[in-house]
C-alpha cells in the first residue's frame, strides 16, 4: 500500500478492504460516494471485473458496505452505485442497515454497444442514504434546477395574495441527465467507467458542507476528490490500480512528476493531428 498527499487531500494506492480496516478511523467521514467494479467483465487495467460467482461478488461488497457504515459519521450520507444486475441486491441489504432516501437513476444518451436483440442499458443507478433520517445535510439551495413546466409563459399562482409567478426552480428529481465522459471531453482520462465531473458535482453540493470530509473507495480516475477539492472539501481516496493512483496524484494533488515519472496525459490522437498539422505549416513559411 502508498500513501500520498497531506491531512486535506489523501490517496491510498491499495485494497479498498485493506486500507478501510487500518487506515480510516470509525465515525470520521460526512460522505461516501462508491461507485465499486459492477461485476459485469469490464477491463480495469488488466484486472479482471468478474467473480466466479454472483454469491462471491455479493459477498465481496458486503464486507466493504459494513466497513463503510462504520466509517461514515452520524449524520453522514452514502451514495452507492453498481449495475442494474445487482442494485436490487445492494438495495435489500442496505435497506436494514441504513435509510435509503432516493432511488436515483443517472440516464445518459447512448450505450457504447447498440443491443440487437434486447434494451441496451442507457442508465446507472445509485442508492442516496442517510443513517440518520432526522439529521443530515442536504443543501437543496446549491443544487436547484429549471423546473420544466412545459408552459411558454410564467405560470401565476393566484393562490398567493396578490398573485405571483411560480418559483421556476425546483430540486431535482431521481431522474438525471448527464452525458458519458467521452474521449474528446477536456475531462477525459484513460479509463472505461470515468464518472462525470458533473455528477459528483450534485452530490457532493447537495449532500456536504465546506470542509466536510468525502471517501471514495473505488476512485479510478478520483473524480471525487477532484470535484472534492473544487468545492473546498477534503476527500480521500482508494485505488488498488498503480497507474489510476497516478491519475489521482496529478489530478488532485496536482503533481506532475513522481519518482522522475513524468505524470502529463499523453496528447489525444486529434491534438496530434493539430501538432502535426502545425509544424508542417511553421516548417513551410
Ligand atoms: C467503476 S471504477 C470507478 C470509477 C471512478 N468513479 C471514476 O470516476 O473514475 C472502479 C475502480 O475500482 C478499482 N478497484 C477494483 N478493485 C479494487 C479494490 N479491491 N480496492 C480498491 N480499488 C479497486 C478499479 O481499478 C477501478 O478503477
């Protein structure tokens, strides 16, 4: 196991189970965000995202869900992702140990491969809890959207005395809208299942405060501590992938070289076409 970064912004290069048992103290964390392997055979690297059996991949996340329950504080909140396969199963598991508020779908344009013969899956789901129902944070201020009302003018409520429009913003629903990341997104890393800067947005407005401490445990690309820091939270993050964690240094701590490695993302196959492109053009005149 690694260690990098300081008190505010932490990374473990290690096993979620190993570095969760020794290195986070119990009651400590206002908020998880997991979005773990879904145990559907995606490619992490070289490591495999298939257990032998659902039974053994089941039984996997409940050791690190009962690990993360200690570890979040009283009033903490925990958003829990994985496939559409095995949420029904988180759900009846979790929903004995904790309150589960929303049931949330994270719906986004196309699938990678078009099914032929059956829907293809156009959406994730997470699970937003909270352990305790009568106290926890939810900032609903900082994440309100445009109501769609359908309506081209304002609507009146002539309920109110004199009639006033309708408040236009609402908080959103448990349906939402935010596109893949794809590789010409400025956001993009070199990894198959890159959560959206955008997604980690909500939830950390809605479910934190300023200096509130976050955990991802599964961080891949650690677009949590990432949007963690942005919004002036601390986060922690684990990662048992060597090259992921070195997206995580640079990304969060912003370091650049590690032990003489140089961190930079390679160009993108079109950035190199513009290079190219502009050195013959600089070569000729
Ligand atoms: C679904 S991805 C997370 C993606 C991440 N949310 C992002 O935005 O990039 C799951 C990650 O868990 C990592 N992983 C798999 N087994 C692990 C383990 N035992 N401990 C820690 N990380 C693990 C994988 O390498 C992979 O990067």
């Amino acid at each position: 196991m690694s260690e990098f970064g300081n008190n505010e912004h932490k990374i473990y290069q290690g096993d979620a189970i190993k570095v969760l048992q020794n290195k986070i103290k119990n009651n400590s964390i206002d908020l998880i965000f997991v979005d773990p392997p879904y145990n559907i055979g995606k490619d992490f690297n070289g490591r495999k995202d298939k257990w032998k059996t659902d039974e053994d991949y089941l039984n996997w996340c409940y050791t690190w869900i009962d690990l993360l329950l200690k570890k979040l504080k009283k009033t903490g909140s925990l958003y829990i992702m994985t496939s559409t396969q095995f949420i029904p199963n988180f759900d009846i598991y979790l929903r004995n140990k904790i309150e589960i508020l929303s049931r949330i779908v994270w719906s986004y344009d196309s699938s990678g491969v078009q099914a032929k013969k059956y829907y293809g899956s156009m959406y994730e789901p997470i699970l937003f809890c909270v352990k305790d129902k009568n106290n926890y944070t939810f900032n609903s201020d900082e994440i309100l959207v445009e109501a769609k009302t359908g309506s081209k003018r304002k609507l009146i409520d002539y309920r109110k005395n004199p009639p006033q429009p309708y408040n236009t913003k609402k908080v959103p629903g448990n349906v939402w809208d935010y596109p893949r990341v794809r590789y010409r997104m400025a956001e993009y890393e070199n990894h198959p299942t890159q959560k959206p800067t955008k997604l980690l947005e909500r939830i950390i407005k809605a479910s934190s405060k300023k200096g509130d401490t976050i955990l991802d445990p599964f961080s891949g690309t650690f677009t949590t501590s990432y949007v963690a820091k942005k919004l002036n939270r601390k986060s922690i993050g684990i990662e048992i992938d060597e090259d992921y964690s070195k997206i995580g240094v640079r990304r969060v701590l912003e370091q650049f070289k590690l032990n003489g490695e140089d961190l930079r993302p390679e160009p993108k196959t079109y950035q190199i076409k513009k290079i190219k492109q502009q050195t013959i053009f600089e070569a000729k005149i």
